[in-house]
C-alpha cells in the first residue's frame, strides 16, 4: 500500500502577480486608546487570481483592497488604511508610513499607488498635513 499526499485543489491553481513593491514601511495598528507596531518591511500590493488585491507587508500582515474601504493620504508618506469589520464592530484602522529616504523610486511608487486606490477604494488626500505622522 503506497501513501500519497494530496494538495488541496483550491490552492493549486492561485496565481499572484505583484503590481507594486515599495521597500521599507512601517505598520501601525491604530486604536483610540494607542498604537502598537505590527510590521515593518517590503509593501506590496498583489493582485491574487480570482480574489481581488492585498495589500502585503513582509510575511505576516495583509489585508484585502476593497472599494467601500476608506484610504486617506495623510501626508507626502503617511496613509490611513480603514477596513470595515461587522457592523457594529470597531474599525481595524492601519498606519502605513513609508521611507521616503529611498528617492524617486519611491515617489513614483506611492503616485501608483494613490491611483490605485482612488480607482479601487474609497481614496482621500488630507493635503494639509505636511509633518511627519507619529503613528505612536
């Protein structure tokens, strides 16, 4: 009798394709009450067959881009990502900031990604706030 292992067939068949990578982001889950650092690492805004697009920071925090979710552009490196939880439930809100000590490159891949977002979120830009976002 010969053992063989099976791959569940509803994993086999997804495909990502990474449409931004931005290198060095700061997380932040922001509450009311305080802060606390989730992740720190590569921002990559992935494209997932069949499930719409996620948002992935390093290997252990992602979440889903959705069209009601509000993004909000806080400053030249600074973004509020809100997501909707049960009704009645709190928001989960992110504090995403970006080095911005990386050049042009950068620049060029938060302009991406602003368009993105106003094409596939709820996307605002505060614009008034030109300092520096302690998430803390």
């Amino acid at each position: 009798m010969s053992s063989s292992t099976k791959q569940n067939p509803s994993t086999q068949n997804v495909k990502e394709e990474v449409l931004l990578r931005i290198p060095d982001c700061r997380v932040h889950l922001v509450d009311e009450s305080k802060t606390l650092e989730l992740a720190y690492g590569e921002f990559k805004l992935v494209k997932v067959s069949n499930n719409g697009v996620i948002v992935r920071i390093g290997h252990d925090l992602q979440w889903p881009v959705v069209t009601d979710e509000l993004v909000v552009n806080v400053n030249a490196h600074d973004y509020l990502f809100t997501l909707p939880v049960k009704v009645g439930d709190p928001l989960i809100r992110y504090g995403v900031t970006f080095s911005v000590d990386e050049g042009r490159d950068v620049v060029k891949s938060l302009e991406f990604l602003e368009e993105f977002m106003r094409e596939n979120s709820c996307f605002s830009s505060s614009g008034k706030n030109k300092k520096e976002i302690d998430w803390k």
